[in-house]
C-alpha cells in the first residue's frame, strides 16, 4: 500500500473533498436557510388569525375583574371565599398589587377556570 485511499493520493484527495464541498454548499445554503424561515415562521404571532382572543389580551387586573363580574360576585364575596381582605382583591384588580400563586389559583377555582387559562388571557 502507498497510502492511497480509493485510488486517490492526498493532494487529489484534498481537491477532491473541496470540489464536493463547493458543489454542496448551496445546497446546505438552502436547507438552512428554509430551517430559519420556518422557524421565524413559527414564532410570529398570528393576530390575522384569530383577531377576537387578541382584543381580549389585557392586564392581569383586568382579567380578574371581568371573571368576578362574569360570576356576579362582589369584592367582598371574593375576598371572604378565598381568606383575603377585600382590599386585596381591590389592589389585585386595580393592577397596584398581584395575587400569591396560590391566591390566584384558589381565584381561578372560585371563577371555575383552570389557571392557565386565566393567564393566557393577560397581555404579554
């Protein structure tokens, strides 16, 4: 053996390797490229599509306030239901203040809402 690899010797090896490398760079060019345009893609907000649950994104204060109004419930119904003052249910819809992680659950509960879902609506 002369240190031949498929009949080829180094140096013809090399330009070898180089003219399949040139060949297949716009290729490896359009394949990664197509991956960032379908990841750009992906990522964007799709306001156009549903125009009615982007209105409806607003603060978390605001959130709250529309489900206790949905429930027909008073401040202070909230408050006494889950332990609280009325004062913090005030604060927590006014936007001066945010509930406890449990605080909220144990709201979203009392609304009949999952969590995740009462998050969803605040705004980004």
């Amino acid at each position: 053996m002369d240190g031949r690899i498929i009949g080829l010797g180094p140096l013809e090896l090399v330009f070898f390797l180089i003219f399949l490398l040139i060949r297949a760079l716009p290729w490896i060019l359009l394949v990664v490229l197509a991956i960032l345009a379908i990841r750009w893609f992906l990522r964007q907000e799709r306001v156009h599509k549903d125009p009615e649950r982007v209105a409806v994104r607003r603060s978390l204060g605001e959130v709250l306030r529309s489900h206790r109004e949905l429930c027909k419930m008073t401040q202070e119904l909230v408050a006494e239901k889950i332990g609280v003052s009325r004062q913090a249910v005030s604060k927590w819809e006014s936007g001066a203040a945010e509930p406890s992680t449990s605080n909220l659950i144990k709201v979203a509960r009392l609304y009949g809402v999952d969590p995740a879902d009462l998050l969803r609506e605040v705004k980004e």
